[in-house]
C-alpha cells in the first residue's frame, strides 16, 4: 500500500471512532445565547472531513481497463472536380419551305412545309 492509501486508512477509523464516541456523548443543550468560541471546533472538523474527503476521492482514481482503440486509416480523399465551361448550341432551325398548293375550288395559295 502506498503511504497515501495507508494515511486516507487511518483518517477513517479515526473518523469513525470519534463517530461512535461523539454518538455516546450527551445530548446538546439549548442555550439562548450565542458563543463565538464554539465556532472554532466546526471549522476544523470541516477542514479535516475536507482533506480526509479529498483524499479518497484522488485515491479512488486509478487506473481501469480500457477496450484498446484500433486506428484504421483515413478514407481516401474523394475524386477531385473538373468544371469545364458546356456550351449548349441552339436546337436547329426548322427545315421548312413554301409550296405553292391550290385549293378545292382551284385557287392557288402558298403553304408552309416542315420536315
């Protein structure tokens, strides 16, 4: 055991046999004034459950198993982007032309062909 793990040991059977003691002791007594020099005794019993308290919290921090990471590669980066200018020709004309045609009656006019 180290000297931390032995000293945080002690501070609590000294903790708790001055538990018991004080769980034996008399009842308070109620007094209708106020001492400033029962003041002094909390201060110290909280610095010392302080130090005692902080002690088993930064002993209680060790080590633990951790499931090993596997690092695998990085993807490779994605194919890179060529923009190039589209140029989009206009849809050909109409491959039209005029023919002369002639009605029922016989009359000629002239009419619009498209292919």
């Amino acid at each position: 055991m180290s000297i931390m793990k032995k000293t945080v040991s002690a501070g609590l059977v000294a903790l708790s046999v001055a538990g018991a003691l004080a769980a034996t002791a008399p009842a308070a007594e109620a007094r209708d004034y106020y001492h400033h020099d029962n003041v002094w005794p909390g201060v110290a019993a909280g610095l010392a459950g302080g130090i005692i308290g902080g002690a088993i919290i930064a002993g209680s921090q060790r080590p633990v198993y951790v499931e090993p990471r596997y690092e695998y590669a990085p993807p490779p980066p994605p194919p890179p982007v060529y923009y190039r200018r589209a140029y989009y020709a206009p849809p050909p004309p109409p491959r039209c032309h005029f023919e002369w045609a002639r009605n029922e009656f016989g009359e000629a006019y002239r009419a619009q062909v498209c292919y």
